[in-house]
C-alpha cells in the first residue's frame, strides 16, 4: 500500500507541470512574462559587456598605432570591437554555467570509487545476470536454429524481406529527398523555417562564447606586442628582448575552422588546413626575428594578428592573410610529433605483424611501402601519389 501511494504521488508530481503548461492561457502568460524579463535583462548584459571590452579597446586603440606605424591592416577592423563586446555577452552565461559544471565534474571524480562500486541490494527473486559473452552467444545460436528450420523457398524470403525492403528503401529514400528539397525551396517554407530558427537559438549568445574567443585572444597577442615596442624605445641597449609567444594563438587558429565554419566536406578541410598551416608558419617565421629585428617582427606579428582577427570575423577562414603577408613560410604540420609517432608505431606494428604470419621476404620489401603510403595519407591527409610512383614504390628498379 504504501509503494502504491509513493508511486501515486510521484506520478502526480511528474504529471503536474505538463498538465500545467498544456494549459493555453498558463502557456501565454509564461512566454509573455519571459519575453518582458528578457527585454530587461538584454540591456544590462550589453552594458555589462561594453563595460568590461571597454579597457581592452581603449588600450589596443592607444598602443597599437605607434606599432602599425601606418601600415594598413585588411577591413580596417570593423567587425572586431563588435565581437570582443560578443563575446563578454556571451560569457556573462557561459562562465557561470561552466563553473557549476566543473564542481559537478570535481565532485564526480572525487567519489568516482564510491561510485563505481556501487551495487543494488540482493534480492532473492531476481535471476542471475548473464554475461555479454553468453547473451551473443545465445542469439548466435538461436539464428543457426532458425535458419536451419527454414522450408525453402518461402521462409528464406520471409527470412531476407528486411533485406529486400532495405533495397527498396535505397531507390526511394533518394528520390523523396530530392521531392522534399524541391518543396522546401518555397518561399513560405523559408520563412517559416528562419523564424523556427530564430526561436530555437535565439541572440545565439550561448554560442558566441566559443565563436568569438579567436578575435579576443588575436587582439589580446596584438596589444602584447603594443607594450612590448613601446619598451624598445624606452629601455636602454643590452636590456632583454621582447618574447611574445604565439602558442596560444596557434591552437585558436587550428580550431579556427571546426568553430567559425562547422562541418564542411572533406577537400575543402584539406584545403583550410593546408593555409593554417602556411599562416602559422608566418606566424613563427615573425616569432623568430624577435632575437635579430625586434621592432619589425613586432609590427609584423602586430598587423598579422590584427588582419587575421578581422578576416575571423567575416568567416574567411580559408583567406586568413593574403599570399603576400605569408610569404616563403613552410607550412606547419599540425601535432607533427603525434602523427610521426603514431606513423611509426603503426608501420612497425603492420610489418611484425606481417613477420609473424611468416610472409616471405619480397612481400615484406613491398609492403613496407604500401603501409607507409596509406597510413601516411591518413594521418597527414595529403594527396596520395600517382600509379605510377606507386609501381615504381612496390616494385623497386
């Protein structure tokens, strides 16, 4: 009686809030009183925003026209103040969200032994669990007797109709999705579809967070090296050199594409990768004249920095600095010393592997090559090499 009862009340107490808002008028009244508490906290949270971008601007607007020395920088940074305010927006949620999350992460771990150890009550009633391993041999089984008891030919088609439907499935999943992308170009179909968006995600504020960091850590390395010409002018000779790192800015710019672009189709990542690479070569390339030219590898760096904030911005993550800025750099691999790790441990796991399964010398010679071709290409994802260079690999002259 008294499981029925506390099943009774946790049943109603489930059911209660979506009886409530299944309630039209209960609905109107939460979206309108949600609406009004957004229209006053919008305000304060920009003006909060504006307030904590305002000293960084106003430090990158004093410090970085005596490095740029007149030199232009691409769009004039229009968009860039904008997205530093963004994104001080956006964390205004994000930080908070993000703290309660680690201390829930933090307390998980500390009691992770409590936790994984923890076991039901025995119960007399309940059976004995059965392994994976027995469970997926019972099927295997179960599917041999069945086949077996089959009387062809009229249980062997029953027996495949899944197969059956899965091909005819293939025929007309095609052509429903070239009916229903015709249909959906309507201009009503449109528009409901952009308002639908525009009331799921909103300001789209819980995605600037991670959207707008690149320009504030690009504007942030830029100011950097503000200060540091400043100092060059000021100090006396024999004083230390500037050192600006530039890592943290190299691991923005590799995850550049995934956050401002978001999925895209396989030659056009090769391709994005491939100019990050050469960018971040320039990158390093200016890095490195710090010890030999510092005041020019300080503008340098400044006005690349700056020009690859703004091309961030206008989502030209492919065309972050022009041919000229990038110059003779070799292009960077990314985690270079991963993948030649990775590619060394592969090969040599491949060719003992091979040994052992006591293949001949002459296969051994003509799979080695075979195997650092192909894993080659899958780490670095570079263009594979033509037929000829590869007969020319597996059967040497």
């Amino acid at each position: 009686m008294k499981v029925l009862l506390a099943l009774l009340v946790m049943g109603v107490l489930i059911a209660a809030p979506f009886l409530l808002w299944s309630y039209v008028p209960f609905q109107s009244w939460a979206r309108a009183r949600m609406r009004a508490v957004k229209r006053e906290v919008r305000p304060r949270r920009r003006w909060l925003a504006l307030r904590h971008a305002e000293p960084l601007l106003r430090e990158g607007q004093e410090v970085l026209p005596p490095v740029l020395a007149g030199r232009s920088v691409a769009g004039g940074q229009r968009l860039t103040p904008e997205w530093m305010v963004r994104w001080w927006y956006a964390a205004q949620i994000s930080l908070p969200i993000s703290a309660v999350l680690f201390v829930l992460f933090a307390y998980l771990a500390w009691n992770a032994q409590a936790i994984f150890n923890w076991r039901p009550p025995p119960t007399d009633e309940s059976p004995h669990p059965q392994s994976p391993v027995d469970n997926l041999r019972e099927k295997a089984t179960a599917l041999v007797d069945v086949v077996q008891s089959w009387d062809w030919p009229e249980d062997a088609f029953l027996g495949v109709r899944f197969l059956i439907l899965a091909v005819v499935a293939a025929g007309l999943i095609p052509l429903l999705i070239r009916v229903v992308a015709v249909i959906a170009q309507r201009p009503e179909h449109r528009e409901r579809r952009a308002k639908n968006k525009q009331r799921k995600w909103g300001d789209r504020a819980h995605d600037d967070f991670s959207l707008c960091w690149p320009v504030v850590a690009l504007v942030l390395t830029a100011v950097k090296c503000g200060r540091e010409f400043e100092k060059l002018d000021s100090e006396e000779a024999g004083d230390d050199v500037p050192k600006i790192s530039l890592s943290a800015v190299e691991r923005v710019l590799w995850r550049a594409p995934r956050v401002r672009r978001g999925k895209a189709r396989a030659h056009q990542d090769r391709a994005t990768a491939d100019h990050i690479g050469r960018v971040v070569g320039a990158l390093r390339e200016a890095e490195a004249r710090q010890d030999s030219h510092p005041k020019q590898a300080l503008q340098d760096m400044a006005v690349m920095l700056l020009t690859i904030a703004e091309r961030y911005a206008e989502g030209k993550v492919s065309h972050l600095l022009d041919d000229e800025q990038i110059g003779d750099a070799p292009k960077v691999v990314h985690r270079e010393g991963l993948r030649l790790l990775a590619l060394g441990g592969v090969v040599v796991s491949a060719m003992a592997g091979a040994a052992l399964a006591g293949l001949p010398d002459a296969a051994l010679t003509a799979l080695l090559p075979l195997v650092v071709i192909i894993v080659g290409i899958l780490l670095y994802r570079e263009k594979g090499p033509t037929p000829a260079q590869l007969r020319d690999l597996v059967i040497p002259r």
